[in-house]
C-alpha cells in the first residue's frame, strides 16, 4: 500500500470533512426567511471561554483523545477546520450620505439579502515528535476584516468579521501496561477575550470557531479505533476523554494512519456516496428526497434561495440541472451482484416445520377451542391495571387470530361485535389483544 504524506491524506478526507464542516449550515429551503434558517451555528461550536462560563450552555473546548502504535521516527500532522461567521448586511441609502440596514434590496433586478456567511479556516500543525513525551502549546489567531461593496446609489454591502484567538494543546504519554501504546490528546480552545454577562448568543457565534474538527496523520505509526479496538488496547481506548469530538479512522481498510474528529457521531470509515452529485448542507438527509422538494420550489422562492448565500445558490442550479440518470443514479445503488448469503432464521422466527399462522391457530381456553371466528366474552383485569379495561369488561367480541409473541406466550387478538367502526379497524388490522385469562369462550 503506497504511504501517504499529510496533505494527501487530509486532501482524500476533504469529502467527509467538508460535509461535517458545513452540516445545517444553509437547510432547505435553503432560504435567508425560513424559520429554519433562523437559528444557525449548531455543530461543533466553541464560543469564547468566558462567554462559555456564563452562558454554560456553549462550550468552548474540544478534546480528542486517541491510541496509536508508533515506530521511533513516529510524527503526526494535525489540521484542525473551522468556519468563521461573517456578517453580510445590506445597507439601503437614505439620500442624506447615510445607510439603513435592511433585509433585502433589489439593485438592477438583482436581489441582496443580509444574511451571516462563513469563511473557512485551517490551522496546519506538523512534525509533533511522538518519541519525545511531554506537551505543547500552539496559538493561532484570526483577524478581523471588514469591506464595503457599493450598489450603485441605491446602496451597500458591509461584509465583517470579529477576532477570533485559539489555542491548540496537545499532550504525548505513555499508556501504562505491557503494551507499547502512545496516547495523543489535543484540546482546541477558544480563547478569545470577550463574552460579559449579558452577552448575546448572535454575539458569541461571531467570536467563535463553528464546525470544528480535527485531522491527524501519522507516519511510521497508526492509530487504533476508538470504536472497535482491538482486545489488547480495549483497556486504553476506554480510558480516553472525547469532548465534543468523535475520532474515526478515515480512509481504506488497512490503512490506520489518518483520524477525522468530527463533532458529529461517525463510523470508521465514512465515506460521501458516489452517487451524491454534491453538497445539500444536510447530511443528515437523503439527497433525492432534498432535489425533489428542490423541483417543487417556486421561481420566486429559487431567486430568494440565490439571494441568500452561494453555497444555496448552486444547490438550486445544481438540481435544476440534473438530468434525468443523475436521479436514477440517486434513487439507488447496487453494490454487489453476488447472491446473498443463506442467513440462520432469526430466533424469534419459527422453523418451517413449526411454522404460524394466527388466522389458523387453535387455542383451548376452559376445554373450548378458540380459533379466528370464535365469540369471546372479555373479562381484563387479571394481568392488567388499565384504566380502559373498565369500559371491556362482559363485551362481546369476535376472534380475529390467534398469535405468539417473541417470547412465545399465546394472545387472542379480538374486534369488539358493537363497535360501529368494527369493520375499519378489520381492514386496518387494528384489534384489541388478550391474554387466553383474560376471555371467556361462548359455547
């Protein structure tokens, strides 16, 4: 197997980490007014530490913890992503030289809507010694920015963003045992000056670091799952710390030398489907339910999406563009032509030979059998303390089936004979179920 370098290994887990990146960042309908879109910024958000001490619902730190297996010429390369919020704000000229924010503007038959973007960020740190134990400390800062882009007379835009300081902790031990194991832990931390009682949510996601996750490579070494270690090192993966990041082996099977910590639960392993012609911003969901609702939106709805941001803009001209084998792609994959292998019959599932069927079951109650058909008188109460049951007692009822449930116990399914929706809750398949105690056959 060729050995990868870091940037080869973070550029084939760009797929997967770029959906984490950019998971709910713009949902459908992919539009600015959408209530939807109105509270943003939920995955993998660390607010400013003072910010997150007040306010104890944000966090401001994330730890990953890992176990690794390393030669003595062993380094790893960490990445750590993150996007930064930018406000966009459309600002309409009042005549007198000054600007009124609001939330939409058509300049030119072209719409403007305020609304908060996102820049990314990478913080690429390289050759931590894993030989030499001990810690180390890596700020990193991103500035503020603002620019104005003019509308001709009728307006503006005011694009800005606010100071963000971080800070990368990362820590090289030993794991006690016979074993020669490493445990590498790296803490990203928000550290930037602000956050007063009182500060706003809307406040705090401008000063944070929003979808935050962690790349790691390492050469003349691999890393162990955290999900499925292996016997000898399940004593160590369980002693290990994850806040508010799940580490996963990303890449082929047999190559250990790359993890995503991803603020969002994976597997080992994730991959993006071939078949996803690109990004929807929502994971989470199925890509050809997403371009169906697309289709569905109206034109003015399309143009208010564009407006909103260019990652909802190209969604909608995407799927506008799709022709009609991308949704038969999207509808469904076969991923092997071989057989499917003969599976053992679960065991709740009877053998051919002791095979079921309720609406053939005989069952003997007081000497009588009572078999689909059979006129019952209900008598609840022996097994059961519903309040309900006070309303059945001396109906009469009619047998519908006669069934097993998972643990093997018998129960007589009924309709009641004087309910006057009787016949649709038999056609739904509806019924009311008892114990064999609990009725009472009419000979």
């Amino acid at each position: 197997m060729k050995v990868m370098s870091a940037t080869e290994a973070f550029e084939r887990a760009s797929k997967v980490a770029d959906a984490v990146l950019y998971e709910g960042y713009v949902l459908y309908p992919y539009r600015a007014s959408a209530t939807k879109n109105q509270v943003r910024w939920q995955f993998g958000v660390l607010a400013p530490q003072r910010f997150a001490k007040v306010e104890s619902s944000e966090q401001w730190e994330q730890q990953t913890e890992v176990i690794a297996e390393f030669g003595l010429a062993a380094t790893v390369d960490l990445r750590i992503r993150f996007l930064q919020v930018q406000a966009r704000t459309v600002e309409e000229a009042d005549g007198d030289g000054g600007f009124t924010p609001v939330a939409t503007l058509e300049v030119d038959g072209t719409r403007w809507t305020s609304w908060e973007e996102a820049v990314e960020h990478a913080v690429d740190i390289t050759g931590v010694d894993l030989a030499s134990l001990g810690s180390r400390d890596e700020p990193f800062a991103i500035p503020a920015w603002r620019e104005v882009e003019t509308l001709g007379d009728r307006g503006r835009i005011v694009r800005e963003r606010w100071a963000v300081d971080g800070l990368a902790r990362i820590d090289v031990d030993d794991v006690p045992g016979p074993y020669p194991l490493t445990r590498l832990r790296v803490r990203v931390q928000n550290v930037t000056g602000w956050g007063e009682a009182g500060g706003l949510r809307e406040e705090s996601v401008r000063r944070s670091l929003v979808g935050v996750h962690l790349l790691l490579h390492a050469s003349d070494g691999s890393f162990l799952s955290s999900l499925d270690p292996p016997e000898f090192a399940a004593g160590a993966v369980a002693s290990c710390t994850n806040r508010n990041a799940f580490p996963v082996l990303i890449g082929d099977d047999g190559d250990d030398s790359t993890i995503l910590a991803s603020p969002i639960i994976l597997y080992d392993r994730p991959e993006v489907a071939d078949e996803s012609p690109g990004d929807m911003c929502d994971a989470t969901e199925i890509d050809e339910i997403l371009a169906l609702r697309v289709l569905t939106l109206t034109d003015g709805e399309k143009i208010e999406a564009r407006a909103t941001d260019p990652r909802a803009a190209a969604i909608i001209d995407r799927v506008d563009d799709f022709a009609p084998e991308v949704f038969e792609r999207l509808h469904g994959a076969i991923r092997s032509l071989q057989p499917a292998p003969e599976k053992p019959l679960p065991w709740w599932e009877p053998a051919v030979d002791a095979a079921v069927d309720p609406w053939s079951d005989v069952i003997t109650i007081d000497d009588v059998q009572v078999q689909k058909g059979s006129k019952v008188k209900l008598r609840p109460g022996h097994r059961r303390t519903d309040a309900q049951d006070l309303f059945l007692v001396d109906r009469i009822a009619t047998v519908e089936g006669v069934f097993f449930d998972v643990d093997g116990d018998q129960h007589v399914a009924v309709s009641l004979d004087d309910d006057p929706a009787v016949e649709l809750h038999q056609w739904y398949g509806r019924f009311l179920y008892f114990h064999p105690d609990e009725v009472e056959p009419i000979r």
